[in-house]
C-alpha cells in the first residue's frame, strides 16, 4: 500500500526520514506532538481522512485495526489528478486496484505484506503523525483562553532531503490543534512548490471504535 504521491505526501515521507539529521533547537510543545504520535501508534483501531483545503475534498481516507491476535486489516482509498488507488489487506490477503488495474495476493505470494503491531504498517504508526524537529526553521504558537494550543512548524526546505527537491518544493510547514487537555484535535501540511501550493487538513477519527473494516476493493474488481 502507498498514498498517492501529491506533494504534500511525498514530501511527508522525505520529511519523516530525516527525523534525527540536522542541529537545531528543540521547538516549543514538542511534548504535546511526540505524545499526540505515541498516542496514534497505541491505537487498537482509527481511521485516517485527508482533505484537500482548498477544494474541500477528501482525497485519502486509511482505516485500520488489530484483532484479538494483534494481526492488522485495513483500507486504503485515494485520489488525486484523475487517478484512483484503492487497497484492503487483513493479513490472510490483499487486494488492490491501481488506476484500472486489479490484483489479488494472498499470504505466501510475492509481494505481499502482513502487518502486526509489532510489524507495524508505515501509516499506522508514529510516522503518521509527520514531525522532524531538527528540521524546523522556526515555530509560532498561539494559546487559547481555555488552554488549547495552536503550534505551526515551518521547516527549512534545504534539510529536507531529494524527495523535497524533485518535487520542488520551495516551503513546507505543519500545524498541529490541541485541546485544553493535550489531545490532538487535527493537523495540517501545507506545502508550496515551483509551480502550486497545496494544503492539507488531516482528521484522525472513530479512535478505538472502528467496528468493521469492509473490502473497499472488490467494487473494481470488472471496471
């Protein structure tokens, strides 16, 4: 499984690499993103929605969750200039459609991938929640009346790796909202290149309560 590659995405996962590179201070309210990324890696089971800001849509959604054995299934759907990527995996098989293409794998094939909380799927872990402190070029916060944070981290793009320079991105920052208590309410990636800017809301839902994941693939299956 792999998000669509749009700027914003790709640069995220450049971003992530580079988590331990680089020399500069610590930022403010560091505390609050580590736990908001422990608390998103502890979960049983959640699902992911991305929306585009600008237009309104929502361009990728990601569900998983662990059984009683901590074998993980989920979901996957995006979409972005046209194309579409959809998979379903529950650790036994795994089935994706790929912009017109459809393919099925079961555990044993080449290619397929079972994830475990020990083995944890890329979007089901920490790295979810993007943050590469010593990255950051600089860090402007606003706190509420009722003690909720607002904290903005701008990042130096010439520390960001090729990825940020193949898509040429020309700046990149992340906003992270807390609640008067420290709970993350929702994030956003902003990301400008040479040629667009995009911006990115990112909601992490039904925490802990995902019920059933359904296989969102079968559906293409004759398209």
């Amino acid at each position: 499984m792999r998000f669509l590659k749009t700027a914003a995405v790709a640069l995220t996962v450049a971003v992530c690499l580079l988590c331990t590179s680089c020399g500069t201070p610590e930022p403010k309210h560091d505390t609050l993103v580590y736990q908001a990324r422990e608390d998103y890696a502890a979960l049983d089971s959640a699902k992911v929605v991305i929306t585009n800001e600008d237009t309104g849509d929502i361009e990728q959604e990601f569900t998983f969750k662990y059984d009683e054995k901590d074998v993980l299934t989920y979901s996957y759907y995006g979409k972005n200039g046209g194309k579409e990527y959809a998979q379903y995996n529950n650790g036994i098989e795994s089935y994706t459609y790929d912009n017109g293409e459809y393919s099925h794998l079961v555990k044993g094939d080449k290619g397929f991938s079972k994830y475990t909380r020990k083995a944890k799927h890329p979007q089901a872990d920490e790295g979810m929640l993007m943050f590469a402190p010593k990255a950051v070029e600089s860090v402007s916060d606003i706190i509420g009346d009722d003690g909720s944070v607002t904290v903005t981290y701008v990042y130096d793009v010439s520390k960001l790796g090729k990825d940020a320079e193949e898509i040429g991105t020309k700046g990149f920052s992340t906003t992270y909202f807390f609640d008067k208590d420290g709970e993350l309410e929702y994030f956003t990636e902003n990301t400008v290149t040479k040629n667009a800017q995009y911006n990115y809301r990112v909601d992490i839902t039904e925490r802990n309560s995902v019920d059933k994941i359904e296989n969102n693939v079968e559906q293409y299956k004759d398209k």
